[in-house]
C-alpha cells in the first residue's frame, strides 16, 4: 500500500509524508532507506512514527495542517474520527477502510 500511494504523489510531483501504523513501521522506513540510496533528495519522502498513545494526536496535526494537500488513508472504521478534521482542510481525501473500496472525495 505504501509504495501504490507513495509513488503516485511522487509522480504527481509531490513530496509524501508517510505514517505507518504504530506496530508495522519498519517498510516505511525501508522504503524511506532505499529512496534515499536511490537519490531521492531529503525531503521528498518523510516517516513519522510514533507509539500507540500519540497516534491519534500525531494523525490529528497531519490531517489538520494548512500546508497538506491531500490526504489517503488506510485502516479500520474506528479510525475514521481521526482523520474527520481533513475534510475542512484538505482538497482530496481517500479513504480506504480494511475489507471495503475506497471512498474519495
């Protein structure tokens, strides 16, 4: 999922924050690793990680930041409320919830 969402803001010309769930963020980080030996300029692709307590407030200031454009997210329904506030701020929002089609605005 990461690489599917990663590559195609890179290929938009964007840069791309990535949090990884709390429990997995060891493929963020590699992917991260292997830009960089690629030559991907610092910058580009960025990890955030953080421990279960902090995820919902660390969600919470990425989807509500004014300089982020897009948002696409991956998890369960009862993550739903964390990202509730990027509907105000952001201009494309997909949500992909566990077992269900996306839902894009």
């Amino acid at each position: 999922m990461i690489t599917r969402k990663a590559g195609a803001a890179l290929a938009a010309g964007c840069t791309c924050v990535i949090k990884p769930a709390e429990d997995t963020p060891l493929t963020a980080l590699a992917l991260a690793k292997l830009a960089a030996d690629a030559g991907v300029p610092p910058g580009v692709i960025n990890v955030v990680t953080c421990d279960r307590p902090n995820a919902p407030a660390v969600g919470r200031l990425l989807c509500e930041h004014p300089l982020v454009a897009g948002i696409s997210f991956t998890g369960t329904t009862t993550h739903q409320q964390v990202v509730q506030g990027a509907w105000e701020f952001c201009t494309h929002i997909t949500f992909t919830f566990t077992g269900t089609p996306s839902l894009q605005r």
